[in-house]
C-alpha cells in the first residue's frame, strides 16, 4: 500500500512540475495583443498588412491585430466609448482636434526615452501632427503637389520646347495655349483652381503662411498670401469668368479618358504624385515639371505642399508601449521602402529617398522625381489646430469669391482673418 501510494505521489509530482513547465513555457511564448485600426478598405489595405505580418513574425513579444475600413467616425466613436485601438492611422487633419479634445497621446515623452531620432523623417510631414510643441503623431506616408503636369501635344503644337520656370512664364505659357472659337474658349492653358481651389499649396508656393506662433495670430492676410490669391485672379481677368466657367462645364471627369489634361482641353495643372500615373511614363501624353515660382523669389524653388498620413495613439488605449514599438517599426527605413513600392507612396525617411531599391527601381519609376522633390526644404504644409476645419473652409470659401471677382485677394484673407483669429484666440487662452 506504501508502495502504490509513492508511486501515486511521484507521479503527481511529475505531472505538477511538468504542468508548472508547460504554463511557464506558454506564458513565454504568449504575444500580448494589440489592435491596429486603419482607413484602408480591403482593396487597398495588402501593402500595410504585409507589414503587419512581417512585424508579428520580426519578435516574439507582440502581435498585431488590424482591422481596415475603420473611418474616422468610427475611431472616434471607440475612442469616446472607452474601446479604442492601441494604434490607428489617419487623415493628418483630425489629429488636431482629436489632440485638442483629449483623445490622442502625445508622443514627446516616448520619443525622448527611446531616443527616437524624429530628425530622419522629412520635416515637412512631421509638423503637420504637431500642435503648441508637442508631438501628437507621426506621418507613415505623405502626399504631394510640387509639380506641373502639362500636355506634350498641345506645347508641341504650340511650339513650346521647356516647361515654365517662373509664375511670370506660367501666364504667358497660358496665353500661347489657349486657343478661342469666337467668344468661347475651346481650350485653356491653365486654370488655377482646376480640378478644385488649392486653398493651401498656392500661398506656400509664394511663401506665405497661416499662423504666427509668436505671436498666436493666424496670418491669412499675410502679404504673400494675399499675392497668391491675386495671382490666381489674373487668370480669371484674362480669360473671362464666365468663359472658364462654360468651359469647364464641357470638361470630362478628373483622371477619365476624357479628362481636360488628356483630351487637350487644359494644357497644364497642378500635379500630384499619385495623378495620372499610366500617362506619366516616358513616351506618354503627360509631361512633368517642377512647378514654377516667382522671378523674384529664387529662394522658393522645389516648393510644394504636403498632406500626410498620421500614425496616433489613442489616450485611453490599453498598450501604449507595445504600440510604440510598432509605430518605430514601421517608420524603419526598409519598411518604409517596402510600403512605397508596394502602395505607391512617397517614404517619410529622408535616408529612403536615395536608396537604390527606389531610385533604381524600373517599377517606381514615374515617382523618381517626386521622391527627389521630397527633399527639398521648401515643402510646407498647413498648421493643425482645433480649429483647423473651420481655418480652410473659410480660406475656400473666400478664395471662390476673389476668384469669381466678387472681391478683391486682400478683402478676401481679411475677411478670413476676421472669421478665424476669434477660434485661435479661444486656444489661445486656455494655453
């Protein structure tokens, strides 16, 4: 009986240490689990999952769970009910007044731990998710207008051998392309608020800007801002409202076959990188150039404006460091590389910009150029605040006036001056 009983004993033993073995073992082996919330639809979403499986195979610590089709309503929605993402991407846009309503962590304090060298990524990208001197998010990609798309057929026809240099070029270019039936236009050099009012990439390309953080002032009616908006007028002036405005009701859709740019009806536009992108290849229809600046202001050449991606935390998400450490891990160089050539988009890391597996790469070619102009130091973007939807509705809404010639380009920023500095001085105090 003794017997039995030491063999029963011994092998409780066992099997108790065996047990403790195996719970330690699957303790060790346990990913804690973070979500991933994302804007992308299904269709588009394989480049940030491909990343998402090469982050949960790099370690043994973390996996990452996604889910795409997540629109900024429904972010908001889980943040403000208390079931956020532990890390979601964005429209750069919303983090303002996100930041501003306490739903998203600032960065600053992980930053600074992990030495995370914020100098790396393209400046330009980085400012748009940083509010009052704190960080709020980090860009994953970023979106570009710093060129000028034109046709090769109509400058051939008009006996244009270069693209425009200067803005000064730019109208005469236009005058030489637009051709007349009687008192229509049957086709037009440039329209400057074609296919919509670039309320933002026209004052940065005469080096204005929005907001004065000495002084808590936004700066619509800066003088440059002001140049801008008189420029786009001259075009209206010379061409007719009205005339354009026929002509443009005859336009086929924006990046159809029967878009103005194809067809011949517009000679050049305002160009981003992800336009027309079968037209832009080497014998296509569609030429590329830097877009012009100022005679008098050389100093602004290579200047464009950025719209990024933002990368957040949410406040209240339950793994804060765990979503960090993804967050770096898709801001390192060779992912960032692998989302470009994979979505399209331009890389956020300087160093990407001249690695040969993009700057020698035949299958992104037609972004060659705008992965050089991404280096420039002359990219701006519009400052994020609380404030910041009601800040360009305002710019567009008064531009459209000038434009029409309802008012004067100094009327119109005055005016948005005096709709928007009451929001800034609101933030103002509570700082």
């Amino acid at each position: 009986m003794k017997r039995i009983l030491l063999i029963l004993l011994t092998v409780t033993v066992i099997f108790s240490l065996a047990a403790c073995s195996s719970s330690k073992n699957s303790g060790s082996n346990t990913k804690k689990e973070i979500s991933f919330w994302h804007v992308s639809s299904d269709k588009d979403a394989g480049p940030i999952k491909k990343l998402v499986e090469k982050y949960n195979t790099s370690q043994d610590k973390v996996k990452v769970n996604f889910l795409g089709n997540q629109d900024p309503q429904k972010q908001l929605t889980a943040i403000s009910g208390g079931s956020a993402p532990d890390i979601a991407f964005i429209y750069w846009n919303m983090v303002g007044p996100w930041a501003a309503a306490g739903a998203v962590q600032p960065l600053d304090d992980l930053i600074k731990k992990d030495n995370f060298e914020i100098d790396s990524l393209i400046p330009a990208a980085v400012n748009r998710m940083s509010i009052d001197g704190q960080q709020f998010g980090l860009p994953l990609t970023m979106s570009m207008a710093s060129k000028l798309f034109y046709n090769k057929e109509s400058f051939k026809e008009a006996g244009i051998t270069s693209p425009p240099e200067t803005m000064e070029e730019l109208m005469e270019y236009s005058k030489t392309l637009t051709k007349r039936d009687g008192d229509n236009l049957t086709q037009i050099g440039f329209i400057p608020d074609y296919p919509w009012i670039d309320n933002v990439f026209w004052p940065i390309v005469f080096g204005g800007s929005f907001y004065d953080e000495n002084t808590g002032e936004v700066t619509p009616n800066k003088e440059e801002n002001v140049k801008a908006i008189a420029y786009q007028q001259e075009f209206y002036k010379e061409f007719g409202v009205k005339e354009i405005e026929k002509l443009r009701s005859g336009m086929g859709a924006y990046e159809t076959p029967q878009d103005p740019l194809l067809t011949g009806k517009l000679a050049m536009m305002i160009g981003w990188e992800n336009n027309f992108n079968e037209h832009r290849v080497e014998d296509g229809p569609i030429g590329v150039a830097p877009f012009p600046y100022p005679s008098d202001r050389p100093d602004l050449k290579g200047s464009g404006m950025v719209s990024p991606t933002a990368l957040y935390i949410p406040k209240n998400s339950k793994n804060q460091e765990e979503a960090w450490d993804f967050m770096k891990f898709l801001l390192e160089e060779d992912n960032q590389i692998d989302f470009a050539i994979e979505s399209g988009n331009i890389p956020v890391v300087l160093k990407a910009l001249d690695n040969p597996r993009l700057t020698e790469n035949e299958d992104v070619k037609i972004m060659w150029e705008f992965y050089e102009a991404a280096k420039s130091e002359n990219l701006r973007g519009f400052p994020n605040s609380v404030y910041i939807n009601e800040y360009l509705q305002a710019l567009s809404e008064e531009t459209e006036k000038a434009l029409k010639g309802e008012i004067t380009a100094q009327e119109a920023m005055d005016k948005v001056k005096q709709k928007i500095q009451p929001e800034a001085d609101k933030e103002n105090e509570k700082k």
